[in-house]
C-alpha cells in the first residue's frame, strides 16, 4: 500500500493569494544586474543604465528620499509605478537640502547625510553606510551550491514565457542580525528564518504566520530599516531558505524600496513616518475601557441594562461597543438598524452619552446578497472577470455569501459615507471597521485593477472612507480596524482580530502587538479574555490586566465579556480596569509621544535597549511608555521568568528593587500582573 502523509488542518480562505510560478531546472528567465553606467546625477540622485545577465537593459535609480533616508528603483522604465498607485499613494519620498552625489570613473557616492549610498559599477555592487563609514547593509554577493546553481534571487527580475514576475533583492545578514517588524506578525519577534508573505488574510486567530495587517517594512539590530513601496504580495525570505540572505521578491512592475538609518529604532520609525504619514492620536476617551455587547444577538433593552450595570458597579468605561447584532442578522453589513431588537435608537443614544458613553458600531465593507441593499446598487460592487457582482463566501460558510464595495468607484465612496453619516449624526462616535481582507485575486474593480493589485491597499481606500466621514461629523480619524497595509498608522486603532481564548494565544497577542509596533503602528489593542470561547476565570483576569496595560483596551468575544459574568473573579477583572484609569496620564503622555515620534506606545525591549541582543528575542514582555515594564502573566500557576534590562527595576506592588541585566523569576496572585518601574521615574497617577 502506498504511503500516504497524514492529513494536515489547514484554512483555506476565499481570498488565498495568487501562488508564482516555481524556476525550472536550469536558469532560464532570471536577469541579475551585473554593470551599470551613469546616464544622469544631481545633487538629488543618480540613474544608471543596468546591463544585466540576460542581455538585457534596466534602469537602476538611487536617490535622496530625505535626511537619511536613500531610495532604490530598479524597473523596466523611469517612470514605472506599483501597481497599487492606481489605487493609493503609500509612501512620499521627501528631500535634504545638504544631498550630495559623487560620481568618479568606476563608483558613485550618494550622501543623504546619516545615511550613505556607495555604488560600484563594474561589477555591480550596492551597500550602505552610515556617516562614519559604518556598514549597516550591502547587496549579497550570491550563493551557488556545488552543481553551480544559484540559491539566492539577486539584484534584478525574473521572466515566464517572456513575461515579468517579479523583481527582487537580496542583501547579506551578518550572523548575529536580528530583525522584526512586517506588520502584526504573531510569530516570534525576531523574524530571522521566517518568510513573511504581505498578504492580509482573515487569518483566525494568533496560530500561524498569516496575518490581518501586513507592512512591508522592516529594522534590523543593525540600525537600519527597509520599506518596500508595493501593494502586491511581496515576500520577504528572512534567511530561511539561506541562512545568511534576506531576500525580497515583488511581484510588481519594478522594485521600489527605501533604506533608513537609525541607529536606533524609534530614529528609524521617525524617518520611516516622514516618508510615509505620521501616526493619528486618538482622542482621550478611547484610551478608557471599552466594553462590547460580544458576539451575540443583542437588543436597545440589554444595551441600556448594561451601561447601568456599569455605572452601578462603579467599572470604568468609556465607550460601548455593539457588534454584528444592532443589524439584521444574514443582512450584514447593510448599515440599517435591526427596527425589531432596536425600536428606538436615537433615544438609545441619548440615554448613553448622557450616562457618559460614548458608542461603537461594528461594520464592514462586505454585503450579503439577501439584503435588500444588494440588489439597489449592483453597480458599486467589486466584480467577477465576467461583470457580474463577485459574491464572495467572506463568512467561510457560517454566514451568507456577500459582495464587496467596490472603493475605486466614486460613486460607491459616496453612496457608502451617505449610509454612515446618518448613524454618526444620530450620535454614533466611532466604527469597528472589521475585515477588509477578502478581495479575491481574480476580482476586478472599478478602475481596472485586479483583485491581487487591490487585495492589500483594499482596507487604506475602507478606512480612509470611514475615517473621512467621521472626521466630518465628529471631527476625529479614529476608527477600529482590523486590516492594515503600508501607512495605515493614520487610522488608530487596530485591534489583533478574532484571538482564540488560551495563555497560548495571548502569548500570540502580545507578539503580534510588539511587532506592529515596530512596524509604525503605536495604537493598537486586541480583545481582552480572547475571542473565540469562554475563557477560564484566571485567564479572562490575567488577559484583563495586559488589556488594561495595553494602548488600548477593549473586552469583546464570542461570549460574554462583561465583569459580572465572572462573579468569581469579578473584583480583580475590575480592579485591572481602575489600574488603567490611575495610570490614565502617564498613559495619555505616553499616546501623544507616541503620536509626535512614531515610536510605539507598546514597545518591545529593543526600542530602548537595541544594544542588547536580548531585547530583540524578549517578545512576551513590554515597556508601556518609558518607564513601565509590564510582563502580562502566561500561565495559569502565576509564575514566570522576566527579564529586566540593565539598570534598577522596582516592583509596582512590592517596590522591590531589582538589579537588571538578568531575567528573574516572577510569581503574583492573581490580582497582580507583573509590573515594574524604571528606577528614579515619576508615574504620576490619579488619586
């Protein structure tokens, strides 16, 4: 009998990506650039004509993209674009005054002050230094194994039946490099020896490498940073296939990538917001507790019965959530109030803000072809090759098949702000834009662009309709997002979508925070207790206390979520909240220099300590602004090891002091969460 493997679980998602063709034996379509000459300099940059391997010419530009900052283009034109242009600009490379280019008979220099460019042009060669001659990155040379074939993708692009792929790069990894960032990664923080894949998934959960908010950007403990300026799948291989190159391939008309020097990671994140957008800060009230109607049916009558409970209870809140339940259930999201559970709503809403909450409503770009809403504007869907609406199975199966707004298309934008400018009037603070992951690959849109060119900018276009229409009525951006691409720190906040309810996947959680941290994004929550499931008592107190630690807090699940749900362990739920609330100013202080940096306000160790090695593997542990060390608990025994960056630590609760540079071993009850400050820092905090 034949051996057959055993059967693996895995999801298959109705957006899956487009797979690239696999290179036959031999080396057929691969062109590397091998020599260059210069056909134009300025003080801003210098492009070259690229002979390559295959006989071919391209065009190499490297140019001044801002202090410290050096942009790299290799394409078959000047004026090739990503694809993803045709949608959304992503990145706006600035200026420096002071640039400087070089050009002698065999090398060019482009200086961009911190960061300098030095070319040599036969053979070719690319690497990258800072002011005093450091190097931080060079090209890699190339690796053939002992038939002589080549292991690694070089500087250059690769062809199918005459036909270009992708373009792509490769760069030497020194032995001890680490590198993070890639957007919200659940994977461990240092990323050497994955392959993130930009592509945003529903991804179920914190269990694999697929994510909701893909960046194609990342920093090394080098000093540097690299963003990819593409919409498309690119994939990073971070020395995995080999040990000693990261490779990048981008399925794209060129490659269009940026370097950006540091040394240190919140000089990179500063450099990398100029070229992208500055993050938006939310206003203070989102920074309170949110607390969600879950992931049931729901009604005005239990909406109110909750706020009071709240306010009876004295349980610090300042925003209820409603999720998918306000709409008709199978109509989702066609942005009509359930007339039958909610009879009332602009009372509702009254009677909240004047309790003092402020409101959330779920939603999403997607729309179930039983609503009523699908057949009035057939017009303003994504479409299938054919013309027809694409009805997508966005629900996997547990809800009806919807079709998908289709953003490129003006008309679509405001037929979609024309359904949320009601709600907002009526009194509707903020919106849960959920999903924004399902644009198949062979959808088409509005403008021409396929499925696999929207797929990721898809969820910019949804958020910045959302955030616009906001902004008009309410005069804030924020929004609560669960995709994210490339710039989409100007829509705070993101939450790490629908978690599975275990210490397993809080660990998860509190990677994939830290690594989108890393990746520009400093607003950023999850749901506390765990989505999927009814968690245990201790773990729903001990995933409270991170979420009240967390930039932003909100409890929200398939089951309930509320405190008193919990009557056991109800008090320490609560006394985590009014944590947060003591802690409110150094929190907000910590938001708005988040906000002015781009540094994160989550930080992983190596925002503050990126000379030790440590710091960039510590992934289960964070400081919370500056000065709060802050080790969520993630085991049910209520022991674990953290490690303390070098200097004195003093334990919140105990005041302890601790002499750092060592991991220690950490046992709290539970209605402790390891928490330690910085010594000599002033916490100030609420009576």
């Amino acid at each position: 009998m034949p051996y057959r493997p055993p059967l693996v679980a895995r999801e298959y998602f109705v957006a899956d990506p487009p797979e690239l063709p696999v290179r036959a034996h031999g080396e057929e379509g691969l062109s590397a650039v091998t020599a260059a000459e210069v056909v134009a300099a300025d003080d801003g940059g210098v492009t070259l004509k690229g002979s390559t391997s295959a006989e071919e010419t391209l065009v190499v530009q490297v140019g001044v993209a801002g202090e410290g900052v050096i942009r790299v283009r290799l394409a078959q034109d000047a004026e090739a674009r990503t694809r993803s242009a045709r949608a959304i600009s992503m990145v706006t490379p600035g200026d420096f005054p002071d640039a400087r280019v070089e050009v002698h008979e065999d090398r060019v220099t482009v200086d961009a002050g911190s960061l300098r460019a030095h070319i040599t042009l036969s053979p070719w060669h690319l690497s990258f230094t800072d002011a005093t001659g450091r190097l931080l990155l060079e090209q890699d040379g190339g690796h053939t194994d002992i038939s002589g074939r080549l292991r690694t993708l070089p500087f250059g692009r690769s062809s199918v039946d005459g036909g270009t792929v992708a373009y792509h790069e490769s760069f030497a990894a020194a032995p001890d490099e680490a590198f993070s960032g890639f957007g919200e990664s659940f994977t461990p923080l240092d990323k050497r020896g994955q392959r993130p894949l930009m592509w945003n998934f529903d991804a179920f959960g914190a269990e694999s490498q697929r994510a909701y908010k893909n960046v194609p950007f990342y920093l090394s403990s080098r000093g540097y940073g690299i963003a990819v300026d593409s919409g498309m799948p690119t994939e990073f291989d971070v020395c995995q296939s080999t040990h000693s190159t990261v490779q990048i391939v981008v399925p794209d008309d060129l490659i269009d990538y940026y370097v950006i020097a540091g040394p240190t990671p919140p000089q990179i994140l500063d450099r990398f917001d100029g070229i992208t957008c500055r993050p938006a800060l939310p206003p203070d009230w989102a920074f309170g507790t949110w607390i969600s109607s879950g992931f049931f049916v729901d009604s005005q009558e239990r909406v109110l019965d909750r706020a009071r409970t709240i306010r009876d209870k004295d349980i610090p809140c300042d925003v209820l959530h409603l999720d998918t339940y306000w709409q008709t259930e199978g109509h989702w999201s066609d942005l009509r109030w359930d007339a039958g559970r909610f009879p009332d709503p602009t009372t509702m809403l009254r009677e909240l803000d004047e309790m003092g909450f402020k409101v959330c409503l779920w939603m999403n770009p997607y729309i179930s072809h039983l609503s009523p809403v699908f057949s009035e504007i057939p017009d303003f869907f994504l479409k299938t090759p054919g013309g027809e609406p694409y009805v997508a199975d966005c629900w996997h199966g547990s809800f009806p098949a919807c079709a998908i707004v289709d953003f490129t298309n003006p008309d679509a934008v405001t037929w979609f702000k024309d359904q949320l400018r009601p709600l907002l009037q009526q009194g509707v603070q903020v919106f849960k834009t959920d999903f924004a992951e399902g644009v198949p690959h062979d959808a088409v849109a509005f403008n021409g662009m396929t499925g696999t060119e929207l797929h990721n900018v898809y969820t910019l276009l949804f958020n910045d309709v959302v955030a616009e229409v906001t902004r008009e009525v309410h005069g804030h951006t924020l929004v609560w997002a669960r995709s994210s691409f490339l710039g989409g720190q100007r829509h705070a906040a993101q939450w790490s979508g629908d978690i599975y309810t275990s210490y397993a996947a809080m660990g998860s959680t509190i990677r994939g925070g830290l690594a989108h941290g890393l990746s520009g994004i400093p607003f950023w929550s999850h749901d506390a207790g765990g989505f999927t499931g009814r968690p245990t008592d201790d773990l729903y107190v001990r995933w409270t206390q991170f979420g009240a630690l967390s930039p932003l807090l909100r409890l929200h699940g398939t089951t309930t979520r509320e405190p008193w749900e919990f009557p056991e362990v109800e008090a320490e739920a609560i006394a985590a909240l009014k944590l947060r609330y003591r802690l409110m100013p150094y929190i907000l202080k910590a938001a708005r220099d988040a906000a002015a940096t781009g540094a994160p306000m989550m930080r992983a160790l190596c925002v503050d300590y990126p000379e030790d090695p440590v710091s960039w593997q510590a992934d289960l542990e964070y400081l919370l602004g500056r000065d709060l060390l802050v080790a969520p608990m993630i085991s049910p025994d209520g022991t674990r090891q953290v490690y303390l960056p070098h200097g004195e630590w003093v334990d919140y609760w105990t005041h302890e002091v601790l002499i750092g540079g060592r991991y220690v071993q950490v046992t709290k009850p539970l209605d402790q969460i390891p928490l330690f400050v910085r010594s000599g820092a002033v916490i100030e905090e609420t009576p």
